[in-house]
C-alpha cells in the first residue's frame, strides 16, 4: 500500500558544496525478489545536507499510525495524539529510541525526544497491526523513488581524492526494516545506477496468527 | 480299477459321497479360513491406516496448538520488555517462564544474526537453526522433528516481531511417551516413537505384530520413526478359535454325509443286489419271484424290464425249443425230437416197432412243380399217416420225403399189415391244388430192441434197409439182421485201404501159369493179398468191389501196377525169365491215363512188352464198351497182351469179342474145377477153345485141378494153364523155389496118358 512519506525540509542555509561540480545521475531501484521497481524508497546521500530537529506528531486514528513512515532530524520531538475512541499503548523496542507510551487516550504527557539516529519502529501493545517508522537522520532525503523506482541523485565530485560516494536506502517492506540499506557508489559514476534491495511481500492486511492458523488447517 | 471292483456298490457310494462331502467342506473351510486371515490383515492393515491417519492429524494438532501457544508467547509484552530490556539473565529468566507455560523442553531466542538473546532449558549445541529459520522466514513459521540425544523433538521456529525487536524463538517439544498413548488410544494400536532406525518398508508383518512405520524424519542417523503396531496374539487365537470350530463342523458334516451316504447306499444297495441275484436266476434258467422292492423310480422300472425279460425269454426258449424239434413244414416233430422220443424209449426198455415211409421221387415233384406244392404234398401225407396211425404212436418227418412212426410192440405180420395200410393210404390218388396226384413211396420197418439197440443203429439200419427196399423193389422191407455188420465192415474196408495203400499193407501172390504144351513156366498172374490187422484174411474180390465202390479202385491199380513192377524186377535180375499178368478192374477201363500208369509203373520192364499180360473181365467191357474199347486199344499199342478174364460167365456177344484188340480168353475156373467129371463143361470148354483159336485167341484155363482135367486141356490145344495142380500162388520171393519145383515136374506134365479125343 502506497504511504507518503512526508518529509519536512528546511531550507538549505549553508553554502553549497565548494570544489568539483556535482555529477548527474539516474538510480534505479527494484525489488530483488521479484524484479519489480521499488516505489517510495527514502534515498540518502552521505553528501546530502544537514538537516535540523523539529517536533512532528504520529497521529493514531483508525488503529492506525498516521504518517506510517516518518524521516526527522536528531533531537526532534514527536507526539503521539490518539484520535480514536480506543486507548493505545505506544511503545518502541528499537536501540536507537526505546520508549513506552502506556495506555492513554487523547495526547501523551510529553513528546518523545529522538537523539539517535536509526530506525525506529513503533507499535501498539494493544493493537498488533499497528506499525509506523521514523526515520532519525543527520542528513536530508535525497528524495524518493518515483513510480519507476527511479530518482535523479547529484553525486560530488570528489575533492579529497575520495574514489567513492555513499549513500543509504529504507523502505518499511525492507526484509530488514530495522536498518538502512548502505551501498557504496565508485567513480567514475554511471549514467544509470541500477540498485536492488529486498521487499517482503505486501502484507494480506488479516492478522498474521489468522492467516498461519489458516495455513495448518489446510494441511 | 481293481480297488472299485473290490470294494462293491456301496462302499463306491459312500467313499464317493465322503470324498465329495470331504472336498467341498475342506475348501469352503479352507478359502473361509484364508478369508479370515486375509480379512484380519486387511483390517489391521486398514486399522494402520487409519492410524496414521490420527496420527498425522494428533502431530499436526499438537503442532498447531503449540504454535498458538507459542504466538501467544511472543506477543507477551512482558516478555518482549524483558528480551528488549537487554539484560541477558532477564531475558533468560523470561524465556524460561515462557517455556514452562508451553512446556516446551528448551526454548533458544535468536537475532537476525542468529546470535542467541536467551536460552532456557538445556539447546542441544548442534540445533542446526539455518534451514530452520530460511523455512520460517519463507513461511512465517517452521516446524521439524530431529533427534536430541535418543530423545524425539519437535523444533518450533516462530519470529518475535515486536516494534524494534527483531528475533527468532526455536522451542523444542519431546515426543513422548505421552503423546505415542494419545495416538495409540485414538487409533486403537500401539504406539511409540523409535529413533535411529533406518527403514524403507511402510508396513511389516511379523507373526506377533502388523506394524506401521511412520517417517518423521529422513533416513539418517538420527531419524525419528513413529511406530504403530497391532498386536496380532488376539486375533490370531481368534483365528485359531475358528480354525477349531470350522474343523469340527467340517467334521461333523463329513460323518453325517457318511451316516447318509450308507442309508442311501443301504437303500439303493440292498435291491441292486437282490436284482442281480434276480437277474442270476433268470440268466441260470431258472423262474425266480421278484424280488420286493418298495423303492420306486429306476430301480422298480429295472425289476420290471428284468421281469419282462423273463416272460420274453421264456417264449423265445419255447420257440426255439419248438423250432428246434419240429418241422416248419409239417409241425410234425423233427428228427432230433424223434431221436430223443427214441433214446427215452430205449431207456425205459420197452420194445416198440419202427416204421419208415419214404416218399419215392419227391425231388422230381419239387423240381417239377415247385417247392410250394411240394410241400403241400408233404402235408397232405403227415395228414394221412396221422390219420392212419392209433394215438400212442409218435410221428415224425426226419428228412426230405422221411418221415418215421414209433407205434408199440406188435407182431411182425400186425407190423406188416400196418405198413401195408399205411402205404396204400399214402399212395391213394390226392387233390393238392385241385389238382389229382398220386405219390409212390417205400416203407420199412424194424423191431426194437431187436433189430437195433441204440439210436445210432436204428439211424443206420434204418438207412441200410431203405437202400435194401429200394433196390428190392418190395413194398415193405423188413431189416435182415447182419445187414448191418456187413456194412459196418465194409465201411471199415473202405476207410483202411486207403491207410493199406501208403503203409504196404497190400502184398502180391503169384500163381504161375504153364504154357501146356512143354509144361514150362511161362508167366504168373499177380493176385493182391491183404490181411487186416482186425478182420484178418480178407478176399480181394471183396475189397476191390469195395475200391470200385469207394472210387479207390484207380489208386489200388496204380499201386498194384508198381507193386508188381518191382516184383518183377526182383526176380528178373534174379534170372527168372517169367512174364507177369494183372487184373484190370472194369473201371479201371474208363480211365483215359491208365496206359500212361501202365507205361510208367513198367517203364524198367526188362522183357518183352507182350510179356505182360492185362487180364479183363467181360463184364467190364460190356458196361461202356466205347471207352474200354479205345483204352484198349491205347493200351495194345503200348505192345502189352491183352486177355479176357472170367471168360464164359459174362453177357459179352461174340460179336463184341470179335472187335476187340484182346490176344487171349481166360476160361472161368468154374467151367474148369471139375473138368474131369463134368462132360456139359467138358463141351463147353472145348467150344470155346476151338472158337477162340478160331477167331485167333490164345486159350487160358485157370483152376486146374487135377492130372486128368490138365491133360483134356492139354490134349484140346489149350495153350495156358494156372491152377492148385501145378502150383497155388506164392510169394515173390518163393519163386525161384517154385520154378524149381515146377521144372522138376517137367516131364511128368509132358509125359501124360494120351487121350484120344
């Protein structure tokens, strides 16, 4: 199911990069398993500019979070607003934020305050379908990938003599979602950069139990 | 087969029926008992079946029930708090109370890395996770059996996916005892699980248990079975339960059907055999009752054909036996029945009279006017005699126009009387047809015993004396009594010449001739000789009438002829010059080869041919004077002298004598015996010698007897002379002695008183 990502951009302040003019390039991103184009994934750029903290908020309405993936800068806050006439029970197990929103309606006591970067996954105890991500980063998005699963990138020239540009790929279908993918990018760069990473399958939308249960009845 | 044949009807009956009843009951109980065994393994096998059927259904329940458990397990959030907590004794301590919860044996809690995050129980170290984990990220779930130390597992695979944590718990559940019970009270076998047994087969029969192998695992070292038996011991002693029941009902049977087998034998056997012994009966001759029988059917139907067989024999045996005894023509009885009717009379011992009627020239009626009317005519007689005849006398017709009367003892003229009215009304004129006929016939009759003593005398005698009336002519002949040795000793004479002629019982006598004039000893004539082993001494003139009767009168000549031939060639190369003579019989005549016998027997002859003389009767000229003529004739060409023997006796006509080839005439010694006293003989004998010399004859005179008859002949110009006073015949080998004697006599015979004539 296609989610937007909402992404906040802040306006670049800083002074472009000096030196070598940056290098056009197409990349390209499929699925490895299925050989399909992969839409929607966050593309970024270890040259990509800084970004700043701000405070952001995941709504949970229909038993749902909503934005279901969300990108922020280090030290953002993020409120958790319930907008359904049942209590939640927010919490994350992930290393890079561990936090515990016990059962509440309406809003939380506070926002809770990001300052790792990584993924973050974010569930209800009460309510196992519900899944959402934030995305904690130093660095803008490059962007994301079209319906082609292509998106135009910049690359540096290289100033230092450095032979190679990297740059981190996430999608909330990666097998592993817990991190982003990192590739490494050598010069000289390529017209086209045909990337792969692995998606799980669309989930049925049923409960995961339901549909093993079903499984073993059929056998 | 000789065994059937011993054992008889009902033992063939009752071994047949056991043996039937034997077959059918051992295979119905034989294919009941396989049915058995095959329908107990069908049912163990099915039974198997099924259990494996509960069992896959009890694993895969178990299973599923475990991984609900278990899915529970990992959206506890107290144990994802503790897991997330990262404080490892924590995490282990939870996992271990989440363990217990879904008694799982070990629990292991892996990362993404398969790094362990926490363990509870004991994991074996080889737990092999890999292929686990790729099938459970597949699938979201994975479940394997595998082995830990002899012990079944069941290994879990599920992911704990809570936000922020990723991670893999792998339980381990033992298969057990408890669980193999369940399946084995679910499905009714024995059930166990069996590790480190390879095995291909899926099912095994032994004779204690049917058993099923279920694979859990591959073939391996460690593979995991489960194994689902029936213990056979129940069903086999139920088997063998049946097995008894079956063979003492089969048992039982088999003496019933032998119980029945031997009624029915009993029944059918009893009037079988009485209808045999019916059947003996009837085929000994005898007029048994039937048997009773009260079965009915077949059996009734035997003893009714077997009876009408009796009643249809006996009137084929009675007509037979009428047929046998009687004449089809006449219905009198036959010669047969006439022939016992006289042997009973001969037994009781009384005496009867016989009468034969012969009707003369029946051959001529049927061959004139047919047999039909022939037959006619001899019912018509049978008629008439049984009219004729008084009650007590048997009649019967013994041959074609014979018929026989047994009438009781009467005297010979009553018996002769009787035969006169018996031929008179015979002969009286007949209306066969309408048409008037009138029959000849010849009677005979004897008298019993005295005539003859048994019934083969009476057949011949009565033979003898039918021939005897038909030459007769009489119209009654009576038997003359040695009629009949006479013919019996012919019939002997005839049958030994022949046995007489190859075994050389004939022999030769010669009587010596004389030529009178010089008194010298000229010639012998040959007389055959014959003395029978029984009846001694017997007479050539009767045995060669015999011969000529018989038609052995060519073989004797022939023999004679030899006979003599060698004789003669004896006393030839001895130095007798002696010519020989030899008596040709009338028929010997009507031979055309006799010259060819005459030829060979002499065909050594020494002397002369005229030196043999053939001496013929005349009367067997007389009888066929064309053809005795014509071999005389051949015969004189041979050069032999031909003489007329018996001269004087016979009806030869001088005329006759004048044609034939003959050299010389025989004086009868009848006119010669007694020359001397009898002066009519003295006549004739002269006249004949003069008419023969005057017709160019030479004269033999045979019988001389005395000097004064030789010396008449001698003085009459008889040329030969033969009789006892010169010499009686001898011997061949007594010749020489008697030319001896005769040569001695010489001048006696020449020197003789001359009578003037």
């Amino acid at each position: 199911m296609y989610r937007p990502i909402i992404t906040l951009l802040i306006a670049l302040t800083g002074p472009l990069c000096h030196g070598a003019e940056p290098t056009g390039l197409t990349l390209e991103l499929t699925d490895s398993t299925t050989g399909q184009p992969v839409v929607d994934a966050v593309i970024i750029l270890d040259s990509g500019s800084e970004n700043q903290p701000a405070e952001a908020e995941i709504i949970q309405k229909n038993r749902e979070f909503q934005p279901h993936s969300l990108v922020i800068a280090r030290h953002s806050k993020v409120d958790f607003p319930n907008r359904d006439n049942t209590q939640h029970h927010v919490y994350s197990f992930s290393p890079a934020k561990v936090f515990d929103l016990e059962l509440y309606a309406g809003r939380p006591e506070k926002p809770i305050t990001f300052d790792q970067t990584g993924v973050v996954e974010i569930g209800c105890n009460i309510h196992d379908n519900m899944q959402g991500f934030i995305l904690v980063t130093d660095v803008n998005p490059a962007g994301y990938t079209d319906d082609q699963g292509r998106l135009d990138l910049r690359l540096p020239a290289s100033a230092n003599g450095n032979a190679e540009s990297g740059l981190r790929i996430w999608h909330p279908r990666m097998t592993d979602n817990t991190r982003m993918a990192r590739f490494t990018v050598n010069q000289p760069y390529p017209e086209f950069l045909e990337l792969s990473v692995e998606l799980s399958p669309e989930p049925a939308g049923d409960d995961r139990l339901d549909g093993l249960q079903k499984r073993f009845r059929e056998l | 087969m000789a065994v059937a044949h011993r054992i008889g009807f009902r033992g063939r009956l009752v071994t047949v029926m056991v043996a039937l009843v034997a077959v059918v009951s051992l295979s119905i109980g034989g294919l009941l008992m396989l049915y058995l065994f095959e329908d107990e393994k069908a049912r163990a096998m099915e039974q198997l079946r099924l259990g494996e059927r509960v069992a896959d259904e009890v694993l895969d329940r178990r299973t599923s029930l475990i991984l609900s458990r278990l899915d529970v397990v990992v959206r506890d959030f107290g144990f994802r708090s503790a897991v997330a907590s990262g404080d490892r004794p924590t995490a282990d301590s939870a996992l271990a109370n989440q363990a217990r919860r879904v008694g799982a044996r070990f629990a292991v809690l892996l990362d993404n890395d398969s790094i362990a995050l926490a363990e509870s129980g004991t994991p074996p170290d080889r737990l092999q996770s890999g292929q686990l984990l790729a099938e459970a990220r597949q699938s979201g779930y994975a479940s394997r059996m595998a082995v830990f130390g002899d012990k079944g597992v069941e290994l879990i695979a599920i992911p704990v996916e809570a936000p922020g944590l990723r991670a893999w718990l792998i339980a381990g559940f033992s298969l057990g005892a408890e669980l193999s019970d369940v399946i084995g009270r679910l499905s009714g076998t024995e059930a166990q699980f069996r590790t480190g047994a390879n095995s291909e087969a899926r099912f095994l029969e032994s004779t204690q248990y049917f058993t099923r192998i279920v694979k859990l695992t591959e073939n391996g070292p460690s593979a995991l079975q489960l194994l689902l038996q029936i213990n056979r011991e129940a069903s086999l002693a139920n088997y063998y339960r049946r097995a008894v029941e079956i063979i003492l009902l089969v048992s039982t049977v088999l003496v019933l059907a032998a119980l029945i087998a031997l009624m029915i034998a009993r029944n059918m056997g009893r009037p079988v055999l009485q209808l045999a012994d019916y059947a003996k009966a009837i085929g000994d001759g005898r007029t048994p009752l039937p048997p009773p029988i009260r079965a009915g059917g077949e059996l009734a139907q035997l003893r009714q054909a077997l009876g009408d067989m009796l009643t249809k024999l006996r009137d084929r045996e009675d007509q037979i036996r009428h047929a046998a005894s009687h004449d089809e023509i006449t219905g009198l009885p036959n010669r047969n029945a006439f022939l016992s009717q006289l042997r009973e009379q001969f037994s009781s011992g009384k005496p009867c009279c016989l009468l034969g009627l012969r009707i003369n020239d029946l051959s001529d009626v049927n061959d004139t006017l047919g047999l039909e009317f022939g037959d006619k005519v001899l019912r018509a007689v049978s008629a008439r005699l049984a009219d004729q005849l008084p009650d007590m006398s048997a009649l019967a017709r013994t041959g074609g126009g014979e018929f026989l009367m047994m009438t009781p003892q009467q005297s010979e003229e009553e018996l002769e009387a009787q035969a006169n009215g018996l031929r008179l009304a015979v002969e009286s004129p007949l209306m066969v047809e309408t048409t008037p006929f009138s029959l000849r016939c010849t009677m005979v009759t004897l008298q019993l015993p005295a005539d003859a003593m048994n019934t083969d005398q009476v057949r011949r005698r009565l033979n003898l004396t039918f021939e005897q009336a038909q030459k007769s002519r009489q119209a009654v002949t009576h038997y003359q009594p040695g009629d009949d040795e006479n013919h019996l000793r012919e019939l002997q004479i005839i049958s030994d010449l022949n046995a007489a002629l190859t075994d050389n019982s004939l022999y030769m006598n010669y009587q010596p001739k004389l030529e009178m004039v010089c008194a010298s000893f000229h010639q012998v004539e040959a007389l055959v000789r014959w003395i029978h082993p029984e009846l001694g001494f017997v007479s050539p003139e009767e045995f060669i009438l015999l011969a000529e009767k018989s038609g052995q009168i060519n073989e004797l000549t022939r023999h004679i002829l030899h006979r003599v031939a060698e004789d003669a060639g004896e006393w030839h190369a001895a130095g007798l010059n002696i010519g020989v003579a030899i008596n040709l019989s009338a028929l010997d005549l009507t031979r055309p080869d006799l010259p060819d016998d005459v030829a060979e027997a002499f065909s050594r002859w020494q002397l002369p041919m005229s030196r043999i003389t053939l001496e013929v009767t005349e009367s067997a000229l007389m009888d066929d004077p064309e053809t005795a003529l014509e071999t005389l004739r051949r015969l004189r060409q041979l050069g032999v002298t031909l003489s007329v023997d018996d001269f004087g006796t016979g009806y030869s006509s001088l005329s006759q004598l004048r044609k034939l080839p003959v050299q010389e005439l025989k004086i009868d010694k009848s006119f010669v015996l007694h020359l001397d006293a009898e002066p009519q003989d003295q006549l004739i004998v002269r006249s004949t010698i003069d008419m023969a010399h005057g017709l160019g004859l030479r004269v033999v005179a045979e019988g001389i007897e005395n000097v004064e008859s030789w010396n008449l002949l001698r003085n009459w110009g008889c040329e030969l002379g033969q009789g006892f006073f010169l010499s009686r015949p001898v011997a061949a080998s007594d010749l020489q002695a008697t030319e001896q004697l005769l040569s001695n006599r010489q001048r006696d015979l020449t020197h003789t008183g001359e009578t003037l004539s």
